[in-house]
C-alpha cells in the first residue's frame, strides 16, 4: 500500500488483494468483468467496500458508446457506475474524518476546490469538474477509492436507499431553487429522477403534482409515488393542466425528460411569472422562442446540474429521515455479473431504479 494508507484487512482478506470490476475496455460498445488489483487510497482519500450501486443513463451511454460517451469518458479501459454506497474500510494518507466501518454515499462530483466557482460556493459547477465513474475509476466494482471529501456518512439507511441519494439529489435540486411549499408543480418525464422528483415535491408540500410522460409504466410509478394527476406527454398536456389550474397553469415546471416537445409543453404550461427548473439533457439543439414563452410571460429558468455541495445532500437526508420512501422506485436487484441485463432493463424503460450488488455472486 501507498505509504501512510491504512486498510481494515478483516475486511478484503478473503478477497485478497484483487476485485472484480466492470470495465469498459476500449472505444467501443460493451463492457466485462475483469480481475484488477484492489485500488490503494492515495491522500486524502477512502477505500469503500462497494455494498450497491445502481445504474443511471451514463453508465448505458457509456456501455453502448454513444457520441457522449465517446465525447467524456476515459480513456478506457477503466471502470464505471457512481451511484453508490459501501462501508469504509481503509484510509490515505491525511484521511482518517471517517471511521473505519462506517457507510457511505459517494457526491461523485469531484471539484478542485480552487476554481473561481468553487471559492464562491458554486462547487457543483467547478471548472475543473471530474466525475466518479467518468474521468476516473467508478463503483461498479468490489471496492472504489473516493476522497474524503465526497464520502457522505449514512446512518439507518440500507445501502441500496443510500446508493440512490446521487440522483434524488438531482431531483433535490430541481425543485428547490425556490419554494415548493404550496405550489402547482408539473414534473414532465418520468423517469427514476423524474419519479424522484414527484416523491420530493409531494413531501415538500407541493399543492397538487401533474407527471407526464409516454410509458405506462412510469406513469404508473409516479402515481405510486404521490402524482394527483399523470398525463400521456403525447396528449394535449398543457389544455388540460390548464384546465386543472383554473386557467392560471402551473407554478413550478420540472423538465425531467431532454425532450423538445416536453420542453414547449413545460413553458407553455407555466403560469405567467413562474419559473422552470431544467434537468433533462438533450440529444441535439433545442430551438425556442426566447420572446414568447420566457421574456413576455416572466419566467425564470433554471439550468440544474448534479447537487449543491452539501446543501442539497442536507436536504436529501433530511427528507428520507422524515419518511421519504425510494423502495417502490428499486424494481431489480441484480449482482455485477449481470450488468448487461441490468443496462437493456434502464435501455427498455421497463424498470424503475436498477441495483448492481457486486458483493454477490
């Protein structure tokens, strides 16, 4: 080990000094489990013994190598995945905050701390910005080596919730740029963050929650998980929200999908002065008529990012602990073996939030 680093060796012996891991081997689709050395924590930096990580779009951006993937990852080969949760069990040099045998998620933004941003308190868009997973070794592994810094402590939280407060705390973010309490909100795309952000808003005390979407089945979710009112996104979305607001429409617009008609929908529906946080990434360029549907109505947007750093992780925790529940979103619970399983299941949009157990066979 790397002089001044202290490993649990209770914890890995019966691995050895080796782990299984998901790699992405080279520029072009696919993935495979692999043997690789167990990473050794360099300063300032923890070693997690990896109890789940659940797969977001990324890591299936970067499975099959899409322009994105090849626009950000790597190099290859490297392993992938972020969203995670495990038990500390060894330390860098200088670390030592967190005790050994503790469980933590992981903020996969890793920031520099320097930059103009991050010495204004806008860390969460460093400019020297790396992501776990990303631009280095991610979780879809036995172990990963994390700093610090990112590990964030979880008490009376089973691994597989704690994996999933990176993206709930992407639907954190979303809805809290400005009030919640009391207010119209319309999430448009269901997805895992999308079904998220329903669960989110409705216990924030959102005065009544519309959810669109084109699948069924995550429409199905977001009632399940507190929508008053769920809406094919292929319907007449905005006639009817309007009809359900008294003509007003709506006063928060939660743009989840990275669709352009759901982008219209959502500035069409939102009522005059409101506002619209944007999460969902596009493909390809969106046009909009900046005069019509933003400078004329009053709207204020929002581009949301990844998490404050730590607000947004205070507000996570907090929410789970008053009895936020994630469980129904978890629809599979696989081992790392069967990650290509778990990449057409998120591809398919026939599951919720998919979890990869790499300590299982």
């Amino acid at each position: 080990m790397t002089t001044g680093a202290r490993v649990d060796r209770s914890s890995v012996a019966e691995l050895g000094t080796t782990m299984r891991a998901l790699v992405k081997e080279g520029p072009a689709p696919g993935a495979a489990i692999r043997e690789l050395p167990i990473p050794e924590p360099g300063p300032g930096e923890v070693l997690v013994r990896v109890e789940a990580t659940s797969v977001c779009g990324t890591d299936v951006h970067i499975e099959r190598w899409d322009p994105w993937a090849q626009e950000n990852f790597g190099p290859p080969p490297m392993t992938f995945g972020h969203e995670m949760a495990g038990i500390v069990v060894g330390h860098g040099p200088g670390a030592g905050r967190i005790a050994l045998g503790e469980r933590v998620a992981a903020e996969t933004h890793i920031v520099d701390g320097t930059c103009y941003q991050c010495r204004t308190g806008r860390a969460h868009v460093c400019q020297n910005l790396r992501i776990l997973g990303v631009h280095r070794p991610g979780s879809f592994a036995e172990f990963v080596a994390i700093p610090e810094s990112n590990a964030w402590v979880v008490e009376g939280m089973s691994a597989e919730i704690a994996a999933l407060q990176e993206p709930m705390g992407n639907a954190v973010h979303a809805a809290f740029v400005e009030e919640i309490a009391g207010q119209t909100v319309a999430v448009l795309g269901c997805g895992p963050i999308g079904v998220m952000a329903v669960a989110v808003v409705k216990q924030a005390g959102a005065a009544r929650v519309f959810a669109t979407d084109l699948n069924p089945e995550r429409l199905e979710m977001a009632r399940r998980m507190g929508a008053d009112v769920t809406l094919d996104a292929r319907d007449d979305v905005v006639a009817r929200i309007r009809a359900e607001t008294d003509g007003n429409g709506i006063d928060v617009v939660l743009e989840m999908s990275g669709a352009e008609p759901a982008l219209h929908q959502g500035f069409a529906a939102v009522t005059n002065g409101g506002r619209i946080s944007l999460l969902g990434t596009h493909t390809r360029p969106a046009t909009i008529d900046v005069s019509k549907e933003i400078i004329f109505k009053g709207v204020r947007v929002y581009g949301i990012t990844g998490r404050l750093l730590y607000q947004t992780w205070y507000r996570t925790t907090a929410l789970l602990d008053e009895g936020l529940d994630l469980t129904p979103i978890i629809t599979h619970r696989l081992p790392l073996t069967r990650f290509a399983e778990a990449f057409d299941l998120v591809e398919s949009g026939h599951a919720g939030k998919v979890v990869l157990l790499p300590q299982e066979e």
